[in-house]
C-alpha cells in the first residue's frame, strides 16, 4: 500500500471520526419547554404516559384543546376531564375540524388510537401544526390507571382516579 493511500486513509478515519463526535455533541431538540420549565414530547403520535405530562403541563393554558373524537355513548361511558368532543364519525367531522383555530395545541384521543390517526393525517392536511395524538387511546389510558370521567361532556359528572406522579 502505497504511503498516500495510508495517509487518505487515516484523513477520510479522522473526519468520519470528527462527525461522530460533532453529531453527540449537537443539540437534540425533542420538544418544547412549558412555562415551568418541563419539557414535551414532539407533535405528533405520543405514548399515554407523555399525554399525561402534555395534559397536566397545559391544562391552564388556554391556547390547549383536549379533544375526544368519539361518539357521545363512548364519552358518557367515559372520558377525560376537560376535553370537548367532536365526533369522528360525524358527515361534518372535517368542515368541524376545518372551522378550529390552526393556533392551538391539540391534544386528540379516541378508543384505541385508529381514528385520531386518521384525524391526525386530515389535521396536517388542514394546516394544524401542533397535534398530539394519543397513542393506544382511553383504553390504555385506563388500562394505566390514570382518571376519566362518567356522563356527558356538558352535565355534571363523576371524575375518578388521579395522576400518577410524572
């Protein structure tokens, strides 16, 4: 092997060398800051544990939406407290979401995850840019313990349950 090739060598080792520590080095962004200081997760599809967080960092913010996007038997039988409803089976489900301010941040639940996927696709089409999508949906969130409540989202109802410490 010639001198110059071992020489390119160790050069093209060196600056593959020189990248691998500059992309550790480099600041991830995995979300933005709440008001007090706790990070959140990216928009998009998010695990129960991070709707959680989403929920108890931006339920005195008034620019946040908890959404349920199930029928109203699904949401008598239960829901989470503060979420308004719009049902995604609805023939004005998408002129409804189109009517929403884009400004907002959503946080978007239904059963088990399969509609707010549907709803998060016609979202972004929409031009909604932040919007969470709870994955597994209020059965894994109940299935983890944490509070829904009973009856009708406009009625008095009866909240169960408290979050676990985050």
């Amino acid at each position: 092997m010639s001198t110059r090739m071992k020489i390119s060598g160790s050069v093209a080792i060196a600056l593959l060398a020189a990248v691998a520590v500059a992309g550790c080095l480099a600041p991830q962004t995995t979300g933005e800051l709440t008001s007090s200081g706790s990070e959140l997760p990216p928009y998009g599809l998010i695990t129960i544990q991070q709707s959680a967080n989403v929920i108890t960092s931006l339920q005195d913010d008034p620019g946040f939406v908890l959404m349920d996007i199930r029928t109203s038997a699904e949401v008598e039988a239960g829901h989470l407290f503060g979420a308004i409803e719009l049902d995604f089976y609805s023939d004005a489900f998408e002129d409804d979401l189109a009517s929403l301010p884009r400004d907002q941040i959503y946080l978007i639940y239904c059963r088990t995850g399969n509609r707010t996927g549907q709803a998060l696709q016609v979202m972004e089409e929409l031009g909604f840019e932040q919007v969470y999508d709870m994955g597994g949906g209020i059965s894994q969130w109940m299935a983890a313990g944490y509070p829904i409540c009973l009856g009708s989202l406009d009625a008095e109802h009866d909240c169960s349950g408290e979050f676990p410490t985050l």
